[in-house]
C-alpha cells in the first residue's frame, strides 16, 4: 500500500518530526522513504527591483549544496533505528513544484511533511510549500502539525 514515502526536508523541528511519522509509517508497511531537500533557485525568488541576472560564484553555491548536505545528514540521523531503505536526495528549484514533480514522475505512494519549515516569511511571500504540495500532488499528503501553542490556539 504505501510502498514508497516522499519526506521533504528543511532541517526544521517540523521537517524532523514528519521524517518521525514517515518512519512509523514505512516500519508499519515496510516503505523504502526517501528524504529529499530541495534548494530553492536565487532567480525563483520574488523580486522588489528591476535588475539584470545575477550569477552567484561558484563558492557560494557550493556552501548552499554543503548546507543542504548538512539538513539531509541531520535528518536521517533523526531516524537510526529504521529497518527498512532510506535514500537521500538535492534537487533544485521551487520546492512545492519539485516535491509534486517528484511524486508523480516516481511514483510515491505518500509525501509526508511539516506544516511549516524555516522561512515563514518567505511563505507568506510565496505561499506555503506544504499547501501547493497538498493541492497538487498526486498521491496523498501527510500535513504534520505541530502541539505547540499559537495566537491563533491559546
């Protein structure tokens, strides 16, 4: 049944506690789940001036991969006990896209994710990464929430 578990990761407590529920999940149906961090491309990234194209050297590029190595290390070392295959992956560019372009293209049985990652502001400019996976994605998606108190709770 679920045979394949998609789990994006930003490193967050949100990420982390969602790779927890995939692993429940994957030992319950023995899935193979792959953690995947997507690195946001610079020129998808909103814009308040006109400017001409920016190119990033390639050192600075090369600390974001090392950044993105770093989340997906920490990820999989929150799940050590999980008995069944864990592959990690980078991809690039707008993560609510890729993480659906993923799922369908490899067909994943469920995405398991957090509601909210590290940049809040950056959802409030772009929309939730979480809410274009849940409206676009292919296969069922797993919102993981967090039990702290909110504004909105309290």
């Amino acid at each position: 049944m679920l045979t394949k578990i998609l789990v994006p990761t930003d490193g967050s407590a949100m990420a982390l506690k969602a790779a927890k529920y995939a692993l429940t999940l994957g030992e319950k149906f023995d899935s193979e789940i792959t953690l995947l961090h997507i690195i946001q491309n610079y020129y998808d990234m909103p814009t308040f001036s006109v400017s001409e194209s920016v190119t990033l050297p390639r050192s600075i590029l090369n600390n974001i991969e090392k950044g993105g190595e770093l989340v997906l290390e920490k990820t999989l070392a929150a799940l050590p006990d999980y008995s069944g295959k864990i592959n990690t992956r980078m991809e690039y560019g707008p993560p609510g896209k890729v993480t659906v372009e993923i799922a369908y293209k490899e067909n994943y049985s469920l995405i398991v994710m957090g509601r909210r990652g590290l940049n809040s502001f950056a959802g409030f400019l772009l929309g939730s990464v979480s809410n274009h996976v849940v409206h676009y994605a292919s296969c069922p998606t797993l919102i993981v929430k967090t039990n702290e108190p909110t504004p909105e709770n309290e």
